[in-house]
C-alpha cells in the first residue's frame, strides 16, 4: 500500500493537531509535518516533499493564493486542497485558479476529508504515469463539432445524444462544451461541475491528459464531459491555444471527441473545426435558418473547411412551407441526416436531465439519432456519398 505525505498548513495550533488527529487513523495517511504560514510551508516542503497539502484559506505572512501558486511552480507533484469556511463560488474559484486541486468547505467530516486527498492523490498519480502505448496514439480519432448559425436549431440536443450513443457503442468519447458563455450540456446530462473549462485554461504548465482528466466529468453513459464555465464572463479566460491544446491531448486516448458550440463564428470555434474531422451544420426549414446556413457554407468554403462539413435538419417536416429539397437547391448542397420532430419527448428529456437515446431508444427521433451516429461512425454523408446515392435512385428507377 503506497503511503499519502500530507502536510498541514493552518495558523492554528489546535486545528492542526484536529487535523492530524483526523487522519490518524488512515494506514495509507502519514502526515509528515505541520506549520503555521505559507513562507514556512514552502521551506518544509522542500525537504519533505508531501504528496498532499492541507491548507486553511486564512493565512498569515503569506497569503493562502499566493502561498498556492507558488507551491505549484516549485513543487508540481504536491496537490494542494484548500479547506474553507466560505461557500461563495468565486472565493473557491480563485482557490482552483491559483492552483488548488479541490477544496473543502467546514465543517466536514473525517471520511470527507479522508476520500477528498486519495481522490486528489489519485488523479495527480493519473497525471504523471501516462502510458507510452497510449501515448503513442491507440486510437484513430475523429473530431466532431456540431455546429449551428441560430440560437434553437438543437445543436446540444444532438451532440449529447450523438455522445450518449457512441458510448453505448464500446466508443471512448469525451464531450466538449464549447459553448463558452451559455452552454447547457451539464443541465442536458443533469451533472453539477465544480470544475470547468475556464479553470482548466488557468493551469499553470503543459497541459496533459492526466490534468484534463481530472476535470473530464463521468457519465452514466460512459461519455466523459468537459463542461462550459459557469458564468458568462468566465469565457474570457479561454483562448483558441487552450482548445488546441486540449483536443490535441484528448485525440491520443479518445476515439470520438464531439464539440458543442455556440451559434457564432469566433476564435475558439474556428479552432475546432479546424482540427475537426467532421462538421455537423444543423439546420432548421426556416428562412433565417436557410440564409445563415448559407452563408455559413459560404464562409466555410473559404476556409477550406466545407468539405467536411454534413448538413443535418433537425425537426425534419415539410409543414413549414417550405420544401427539404427547395432548400438543398437554394443551399446548393444536401442534407445528409434527418431528425424528425418530438418536441415533447426532447422538452421532457432536457428537463429530466436524461438524453431521450438512453430512455425511449426505440422513438423515430432516437433512431434517426442512431442513424446520424452510424454516419460519423463509418465517416459518410459527404456530398460526393450523397450525390452517390441519388445518382443510384435516379438509375434504379429509370431500370426498374
């Protein structure tokens, strides 16, 4: 049984001694020593080397953010929680940003504590033994952001449901939310993040499998998730460098990586697609809908990036007035999957928090969904597939 080195930092004599009295009886635990401020800490743990650091938010000398930081730069294998009578989301925020690995608001109990610093310890040890055969590329990965020019046109609904089922399928997926200042893949999958992108950005250092891992949330389904920050000013914090970084570590060990994103052409999106293997433009029958997607593709066919792109129409139905393929030839390019419409089904799932896939997977609007999946599973629905296709139906029914 390896041995957890945990140091405590806490001004108080008294709650250290509790501390250490908490952990005492953990044969996995040994707290290697104990001091009063930060100047101090940093001078013990350069000789004791901790694997874990106990650190109380109040801090004389040296304040308990600075104290953090540089702990991180100088002793990077030591993972530092923060223990915190504040519940305010930012004060632990700032906690995490300046490197903190979790945190604990008192009063906590012994098995709290306990199961915080082996999770902590855990995904630290993660971060630093990545296997070389994983490292090396397993997988043949395929990048696919779900994309739409218009607020409502069911780009989450798809991606997460998309995910769900390519889990379901044996795959290794991760999902992204790109959608940096309003994305609701967590309220679809009904998780609560402590941890999201916008700190992910904040790390200090490479960042590694090991590190994204430790903010990936696990699913049910088996689909790992990144989520969006919480609050909409926190998308700021994330540059396209941060994205590329992350999509590039996460297509060595991840089959699929699917990217929800937001309706706008920016930074951050671009860089998706760009390192994207397929593009999903999702699209209603809807003549604002029609002109953007258009220009979209337009946009698209300058970056070079149209050719991956499959159009998807999500709730399919010609009851709008306007005809599916009046739209391809105003589009001047097909339509690769349909999504019928379920409203009902879908408003239900999204309010549950459980993706309609995985609790009516025989409804048309899940099936159609599976359709789409086998699509991006076997790489098809390119125009050059499609055109294909009509070109046999049109020859099958001259000969029939």
């Amino acid at each position: 049984m390896e041995t957890i080195r945990v140091l405590i930092i806490n001004d108080e004599a008294e709650a250290r001694r509790n501390l250490g009295n908490l952990l005492a009886d953990a044969e996995d635990l040994e707290v290697v020593g104990a001091c009063a401020d930060g100047t101090e800490a940093l001078e013990m743990a350069e000789g004791l080397l901790p694997d874990v650091i106990l650190m109380d938010v109040y801090m004389p000398r040296l304040d308990s953010f600075s104290t953090v930081e540089k702990i991180s730069l100088q002793f990077p294998k030591a993972a530092v929680i923060i223990i915190s009578m504040q519940r305010e989301q930012e004060y632990l925020r700032r906690a995490m940003l300046a490197g903190a690995r979790d945190y604990l608001v008192k009063p906590f109990k012994k098995e709290d504590l306990i199961s915080t610093i082996r999770h902590v310890y855990e995904l630290e040890n993660k971060r630093r033994s990545q296997s070389d055969k994983e490292k090396n590329g397993r997988f043949k990965s395929q990048v696919v952001t779900v994309f739409g020019t218009k607020g409502g046109v069911g780009k989450t609904t798809i991606a997460v449901n998309l995910a769900m089922l390519l889990a379901k399928s044996k795959k290794k997926v991760a999902l992204i939310d790109l959608d940096l200042q309003f994305g609701d893949v967590s309220i679809f999958l009904n998780l609560t993040p402590r941890r999201t992108i916008s700190e992910l950005a904040q790390e200090s250092g490479e960042i590694d499998i090991g590190l994204i891992e430790s903010y990936l949330i696990p699913h049910i389904s088996g689909t790992k998730v990144l989520p969006a920050p919480g609050r909409p000013e926190y998308a700021e914090l994330i540059m396209p460098r941060h994205v590329e970084a992350v999509i590039n570590e996460l297509k060595k060990y991840y089959e699929y990586i699917i990217i929800d994103t937001p309706p706008t052409f920016n930074e951050t999106n671009l860089s998706a697609i760009d390192l994207s293997n397929q593009v999903l433009l999702v699209l209603s029958m809807d003549m604002a809908t029609i002109k953007n997607v258009k220009l979209s593709l337009e946009l698209l066919e300058s970056l070079h990036q149209k050719g991956k792109t499959r159009l998807v129409l999500n709730r399919a139905s010609e009851d709008m007035g306007i005809r599916i393929k009046d739209a391809e030839d105003t589009l001047g390019f097909l339509i690769a999957a349909h999504i019928p419409s379920d409203g009902k089904l879908v408003v239900s799932a999204l309010n549950k928090g459980v993706p309609f896939v995985l609790t009516h997977p025989s409804a048309k609007v899940s099936l159609a969904v599976r359709n789409l999946s086998e699509l991006v599973m076997k790489d098809l629905g390119q125009q050059k597939d499609l055109l294909e296709g009509q070109k046999k139906t049109f020859l099958g029914r001259i000969f029939k």
